[in-house]
C-alpha cells in the first residue's frame, strides 16, 4: 500500500477536508503525490502569468483556506503522461463518487481532464486538478 510523503501530505492537510478524505483513500490503492493545496497571491499571479491559471488572486479554488482544490498526479511523476492522468482521473472520480453517495465527503468533486462531465476528457485540459463543487 503506497502512502503520501511527508512533503505531500503538508500539501494535502491545506485543503478542505473533504479532499484529505478522498486522497488518503486514493493513496492507499493508487500511488500518487500532492503537488499543490492552498496557493497565496504570489504563487496564483505567478501561476496566472505564466499560462497555468485562468484565474487571478482571490478566485482561484486554491486559493481559499482551506484551499478547495489540489493538484494531485500518479507516482512516479511524469505530468506528460496524458493517459495516466486520464485513467487516474477516472479513479479519483470513482472514489470521489462512492464517498460522496455514502455520505463520508459532503461536496461533489470535480476533475480537471472532464470540467463538463461528460467523460470525454480534452486536450489542454489541467489532468492534475481536482475540485469540491459548492452549492
């Protein structure tokens, strides 16, 4: 059973709980690594300016505390390996999905590679990014 770095569960413990709770589960059946909870102004405008955020400083999801997103990628890491992002995706959503119907997680999530849902993944899409929906 794979377990979080020290490093990635500092990363994961500043996002909601409801995300701690999927992703210590996600880890225990898939090895994978935090690379980014809560993100202050300077990381988000740096983030911003160079391309990888649609969105400035406060209104990124990550940039609540506790951040309401995270960025979470399979182990080894190799952010160019689309399809393993693709079937990783699918087995966060899967897991997101079974805790949230038993009532274990409060929000829905929602996953960067399918933003509408549709589960068809895109192109240029942030396969490392998972989101709680609010209400």
């Amino acid at each position: 059973m794979a377990t979080f770095s020290k490093k990635s569960l500092e990363r994961l413990y500043t996002c909601h709980p409801d995300l701690v709770i999927l992703f210590i589960e996600v880890v225990r059946h898939f090895d994978c690594t935090v690379l980014e909870g809560y993100r202050g102004k300077e990381a988000q405008d740096k983030a911003y300016a160079d391309g990888k955020s649609k969105l400035q400083y406060p209104n990124g999801k990550h940039n609540a505390f506790p951040s309401m997103a995270v960025d979470v990628t399979p182990y080894p890491v190799n952010l160019n390996d689309k399809e393993a992002h693709i079937y990783f995706g699918g087995f966060v959503m899967a897991i997101a999905a079974v805790l949230y119907e038993e009532g274990t997680i409060t929000h829905k999530v929602r996953w960067g590679g399918d933003w509408d849902g549709d589960k068809n993944p895109k192109d240029g899409w942030d396969f490392v990014h998972f989101q709680l929906e609010i209400s």
